[in-house]
C-alpha cells in the first residue's frame, strides 16, 4: 500500500508508515518527529516536567520505555535524567543480556542507569513470593505482587537520588484500558487518580508520577522502536495468563473497536480528561506511615500493603533497609 507513496506531510521522502488515527502517510523522520511532538504537547498540557525538575525513569527493556527514553533524552538535559531497571526474578523472563543491552543503550544516550532487583529490596524475587503465595493459597495474582514491589522501588529510588518526578512509560491502550476497567467497576477514585492534572497527594514522602506517552498507541511505540533499531526484550512475562481476565478482555475489545473507528482511543482518553478535569476534588489526600517499614500508607492503616501481603505469605523481616549499597549504578 506505501510502495512509492510520498510521505503527506513533508512530500519528499518516501512514506513508510501508515497513521490510521490521522489517515496520513509518512515518512520514517515526520512519524518519529510526530510522536515527539505530541508526547511534548501532552507533557506541557499538563506541566508534568519544568526545567528544574530531575526525572527518574521506569525502564523494563520492552518497547515504551524505550521510546520515553528517547524521546526525552532528545528534549530534556541529560543530567536531569536517570534511567531504573528492575529485575523482577522471574525464571525464563528476566535476562541478563537484555539488562546489558539496557544498560548499554541508556549509557550510549549519556544517561545514568540504575539496576536493582525485587531481590535486592524484599529479600526474594517476584517467583519466590509467588511460590509463597500459591503455598498460602491467597488468590491473588502474581501481577499484584510485582506492581506493588516495582511501584515502591521506584518510589523509593526517586527519593534516594533527589527525583522530584517519576515517569513511567504507559501508553493509550494501557491508559484506556485501565480508565474503561475503573469506569466499569464504579471505581471513581481511581479514575481521578489516574488523571495528569489530579490533586497529587500531599506527601513528601511520594514522589510524583508522569506518564508522558499516555496519548501514544501501543502501535506506534512499537514501529517508533522498529525504526530507531532498538534492542526489544521479547518475551512475554510468563505470569501474563493470569492476567485478570476483565483486562484482557476489554484490551481484545479495544483493539477490535479502534480498528474499526481509528482515533477512537484517543477521543476516548480526551473525553475523560475533561470529564475528571470538571469533577476532580480540591481537597489533597493525607496519608500515614506503616509502623514497620516507614513507607507511606493510606490514613488509619498500621502496616502498608506491601508488609501486610508480604506478612500474609510468611515474609516477616522482608531486607528493604539499607538497599542503596546494593544497587548497582552504571
Ligand atoms: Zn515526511
Ligand atoms: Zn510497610
């Protein structure tokens, strides 16, 4: 279909990707100039970086981060940014070359980056908690261990390095599955909080999240990846089946319904940005401090929830403490 098309925007180069959403044809320099762009209008939007601000970014080798990585090393000091991998430890999907390779990359870009692991802050590796929790017979899915382990090191990394933005690398179709999920569970709470603009909590133990590609189809991060060559990890989390099924349910249908009505992801995220932009509280949420760890926990809780789910599979003195020793700064 792009055989010797022109690219429709600048008319010079050859075309070599098609843009549903915007019906346009276009070259390799105008599609990744597109996405810059557009990450930059979304980051301005919403004021998610000023010029003094030093970013700690999530990377976990896959393709997202890797287009976060580049997009703002092209727009922002490199000195104001620092790259985190975590190594889950789960068997077949962590690999060390794909860490190397990460590692590599981020420093070729003048990039500092940091690789720690679940091991290194809990004491045990994601596996080792979901053989635990399997023993124990909780029935929660090893996906709620993992993202609540990898949200608190990151957290507390951003802390240790003097980070006063967090960004991770979710993209449209994360965004619009999460904020659908929200919208069908009635969990209006949650879907404020997944807003750019929402009230960030006022705790300074917290550091605070952006998502700068939050309007970029899943699609596109992936060609952005294909045609600046980077090195993707490839494999798939072996945990991912047991993905909740509502998630992968309403992701096949997402799928199957932008196909038909290209752009409709993006409507969708537009129109619930103004909806919670007119709803949203004015009132900034407190928190307290789990007596065992110190983190930050929601009001009136003794114990985070990261202790409380780590105790309920007999972890009673996970390591947390004094992990700064132990990760390691390329
Ligand atoms: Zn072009
Ligand atoms: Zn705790």
């Amino acid at each position: 279909m792009l055989k010797g098309k022109l690219c429709d925007n600048c008319k010079t180069r050859r075309a070599e990707v098609f843009q549903p959403h915007t019906n346009r044809m276009l070259c390799r320099e105008c599609f990744i100039e597109d996405i810059n762009k557009r990450v930059m209008n979304e980051i301005k939007r919403w004021n998610m970086i000023s010029s003094d601000d030093t970013i700690l970014m999530a990377l976990s080798g896959g393709k997202d981060g890797y287009v976060l990585l580049d997009v703002l090393s092209r727009n922002f000091k490199s000195n104001k940014l620092v790259a985190l991998n975590i190594i889950e430890g789960i068997h077949g999907y962590n690999k060390e070359e794909d860490a190397k390779i990460l590692a590599r990359t981020v420093k070729d870009m003048g990039i500092d980056v940091i690789i720690t692991s679940a091991k290194d802050y809990t004491g045990y590796s994601v596996d080792e908690i979901v053989k635990k929790s399997i023993e124990k017979g909780t029935g929660l899915t090893p996906c709620t261990y993992c993202g609540l382990i990898r949200r608190r090191i990151m957290n507390y990394y951003a802390r240790e390095i003097g980070a006063n933005k967090l960004a991770t690398a979710h993209n449209l179709d994360d965004e619009s599955q999460t904020a659908l999920i929200n919208i069908l569970k009635g969990d209006l709470a949650s879907l404020i909080k997944q807003h750019p603009s929402a009230k960030v909590i006022d705790d300074d133990m917290l550091v605070q999240r952006i998502k700068p590609l939050r309007k970029i189809y899943e699609w596109e991060t992936a060609t952005y990846s294909f045609l600046k060559g980077f090195h993707i990890q490839e494999t798939e989390c072996p945990y991912l089946e047991l993905v909740p099924t509502l998630r992968a349910k309403i992701r096949r249908e997402l799928y199957r319904f932008e196909r038909e009505n290209p752009g409709a992801l993006l409507k969708f995220i537009g129109l619930i940005d103004d909806i919670v932009e007119n709803i949203r509280t004015q009132e900034k949420p407190r928190l307290g401090r789990c007596i065992k760890c110190g983190e930050p926990t929601a009001l009136g809780r003794k114990y985070c929830k990261l202790c409380e789910m780590l105790s309920d599979i007999g972890i009673e003195s996970p390591r947390y403490l004094n992990i700064r020793k132990r990760g390691i700064v390329v």
